[in-house]
C-alpha cells in the first residue's frame, strides 16, 4: 500500500489528525525554546555534523579501534551483516546462557531486524520495557515514532489497552494511574529477566564503552539485574573519543522533547562482576548507503525524531503510514535504499519545505536527500497514468508562455469570482483544510511590465 493510501485510512478520524498533529507540533516548540537557551547553538549543530562526517570517512577504523577495546574491557563483540544474522546471533546467546525471558529497552535496529517474533517463535518470552513500546506491544503494532513509540493513541486507548491486558481498572485514561500499573507490571519483569537486551545511542571507540539514553532507567533496571546484557548497535553509532559525547547529549535531548539531557545517560563499559556483557554490531544495508554520495549523510541521523516532529505530511499522516521501521521524512530517505519498489511512495511523502533539515541537529539535507530520491524514483520505477499524463500537461502549459498566462487568467478571475463551493470541491481535496487567496487581478508579470513601461 503506497503512502498516500495508508495515509488516508489514518486520516479517516479527523478528531484523532488533529491531535496528533497539535500533540507533535508542541514537541516541536519544546525544542525550538530549549535550543534557544543555547549559546552557539548552531555552532553545536555544525560539530556534531563534522564528527559524523569524520567517523563514517574512517569508519573502518574506528570500528577495530572500538573493538579492540571492548574486548580488553571483557565485553565480547559480534558482528552481523544482516538482519538475520543479527537475530541468529542473539539467538545463539540466550541459547547458550538458557535464557527462555529477556527485557528489552527501546531499539530501533532490533525492530528493523523483527527479533522479537524471531525469538518467540523459539518459545522465548520477550517484554519491551519502555513505556511506550510495551503499550504498542500488546496492542501488537508497531511504533509509530521513534521516540514517542505510541504517540498515535490516546489516554483512553491506553486505558482500554491495560484493562484488556493487565487487568486495570477503568481509569478514564488516568496517565498517573496507568503508568503506576505499567511499571508495577514491569517490574515483576525485571525481576526475572534471565537477559536484557538494550540498543546503543554512541558507541565511543577509544574506550569501546557504550551510552545508553533513556527518560525511564529501562534500560540501567535491564542490564543491572539480568546476568546477561546484549547491546545492539548498527555500524553508524560510532563516535571517536569520548569528549565528543558531550556534543551529542546536548544535541539529543533539547532536538527531542525538549529536555536539556535525557533523565539516565548510561555509561556500559565492562560486565558487571559475574555478569557477561555482549555487543552485536550490524551492518544491514548502512555501508550500502554509506556508498552513495548522495544519501551517506543520512548516516549522521542520531535518532531524535524532530524531523517526525516538525514535518507536516508525519504530523497529519501517522507513523504507520510509512510502513517502515523508521518513518517520518528521515525514514523516507533510508527506506528506498533498502526496498526501492516497496517504500518508492516515501520520498514524494513531503512538501519540499526544508523543515526537517532546519531543526536536524545534525544537519542532514533531508529535504535535499528526498528530492534526489524522486528523480531516481522516476527514472527507475513505473509511474502511475494519471501522474505522468498530468505532468506532461503541465509541462507543455510551462513550457509555452501564450499557454501559462492564459490558463494564469482562468485561475486568477476562478479564485476572485466562483463560490467556495466549487473552488473547494472534491477534487481539491487540499480546500477540505485550507482557503487558497483571492486572485489578483493581474499577474507579477504584467504588473512588472506595467509598472516599467510608466517609469
């Protein structure tokens, strides 16, 4: 199903777009005021794109570096080229250790690999401990958002959710009763984890230690109590030296949610005594994308999900409608490079507008990156009839300036005369939300040439 049609199942429940559209546009406005607070904020933003652009050109050695000194800190290292191999990889592990239940703190790869049904398929009980996505979890969806996991559900969603699933009572939709039950329930988790797995925001090679960033203390509750911890990073998490974490967190919080640094941001550098600590390092498509010129900036991207936050098409579309493990304008660049004919609807899933690559903290080109994905898209894949027919037109009319200042006097006197009902029809569908101006009564063009000839 292309974008625009799963998009218009979601929008389906107006009440429901709006929320989520003014729910995500107040993230967004947390973050501008946060990062206004910064002195050399965009100072910060062109650090952090340097250090990226510096460790993807080396990335290869700094992953033996960062290996190297995992292993001298105890902590044995894997490497997986794909996503199977990652899944057969931590299979192998609870395997070895006989671990049948494993918690799990929020990671984007470990969704991107499936391993949750690939372990439970083998009788392995896996609880995602965020708050977020275990709500998604037993709802069985996948996130939305790689942040706010479920911030397509209401309270009263959630409400539901728990009573059907943990056995709440009703609550209305009580956020703090509901998040006391979660967390009475997922403590009970915790305390018989056999292992935990978590993801890793940065992997520091001088070090080979890993940070960990939650808002909950998922993740240090995981990896504190269970006797084994699996940590799963792709390739492009790598930072050289661990001064330049210091960058980082101030960019990833504030280009989040706002905060000035995210609650716990957990150093994991050696087992804990009697413990094993293990890391999975993933290849999975990204030294592909590494590969093109074009699009091996979007490497750089941190995971905070303000692109998702600002972006007008995400906002009113939800995430489910990009059908990828990372949506949002971000996710409509990485996609197509793993599944060009799948995911060739993503790159056309946004206005051009350049908001996303305003608040990246990274500095991603998103909005660049998406447009040279639509040329490729073109030039490779079958375009629909109506699209191609319509374009051709448009074409010809641009192209032959009797034609454009002609059809340019319909629509100006259509706009100043005709009745909103016909201009908002059904096929504008865009007038559903919006008024479009009154026409001028002449064009730039004419108003120029006049305005020269009484000079």
């Amino acid at each position: 199903m292309s974008h625009s049609k799963a998009a218009s199942i979601f929008n389906k429940d107006e009440k429901k777009v709006n929320w989520h559209d003014k729910a995500l546009w107040f993230v967004r406005h947390k973050r501008d005021k946060s990062t206004h607070t910064v002195a050399g904020w965009e100072e910060l933003r062109n650090l952090g794109h340097g250090i990226k652009a510096h460790t993807l050109s080396n990335l290869d050695t700094y992953l033996i570096q960062f290996e190297e000194n995992a292993l001298k800190n105890g902590i044995q290292v894997h490497w997986a080229a794909d996503g199977d191999e990652h899944n057969r990889i931590v299979h192998s592990i609870l395997k070895e250790h006989h671990a049948k239940k494993v918690v799990k703190s929020k990671s984007m790869l470990t969704e991107e690999c499936h391993l949750n049904p690939f372990l439970e398929a083998d009788g392995i009980e896996v609880i995602d401990t965020d708050l977020g996505e275990r709500i998604v979890q037993l709802a069985k969806e996948p996130p939305s958002h790689i942040v706010l996991p479920a911030i397509h559900k209401t309270k009263e969603e959630v409400d539901e959710l728990f009573q059907e699933h943990l056995g709440t009572k009703p609550c209305d939709g009580d956020p703090q009763y509901l998040t006391g039950e979660a967390r009475k329930h997922l403590r009970e988790k915790f305390i018989q984890a056999d292992a935990a797995i978590t993801g890793v925001n940065f992997a520091i090679a001088d070090t080979g230690g890993i940070v960990v960033c939650t808002n909950e203390g998922n993740a240090d509750m995981g990896a504190h109590i269970a006797p084994v911890h699996i940590a799963c990073m792709g390739v492009e998490k790598l930072i050289p030296k661990q001064e330049h974490l210091g960058v980082f967190l101030r960019l990833l919080a504030r280009s989040a949610t706002g905060q000035h640094i995210t609650t716990y941001s957990s150093h994991f550098k050696k087992p804990r005594e009697g413990a094993k600590m293990h890391i999975v390092i993933v290849d999975n498509g990204r030294t592909e994308q590494l590969s093109r010129p074009d699009f091996r900036a979007s490497l750089h991207c941190i995971r905070c999900g303000a692109c998702m936050n600002t972006c007008p098409i995400y906002r009113r579309s939800g995430g489910h409608s990009y059908d990828a493990t990372i949506p949002g304008p971000i996710g409509s660049i990485l996609s197509p490079g793993k599944d060009l004919k799948k995911h060739s609807s993503l790159p056309f899933a946004s206005t051009l507008c350049g908001s996303c690559s305003d608040v990246c903290p990274v500095k991603i080109d998103i909005h660049a990156q998406l447009y040279k994905w639509r040329q490729i898209i073109t030039k490779e894949t079958p375009q629909p009839f109506v699209k191609k027919t319509s374009m051709k037109m448009m074409g010809n009319i641009f192209s032959k300036p009797m034609q454009f200042n002609k059809v340019g006097g319909i629509a100006r006197w259509s706009l100043r005369n005709l009745p909103k009902g016909v201009i908002n029809s059904k096929p504008n569908v865009w007038g559903k939300g919006r008024d479009l101006p009154i026409g001028p009564k002449e064009s730039f063009d004419t108003w120029y040439k006049n305005r020269k000839k009484d000079e």
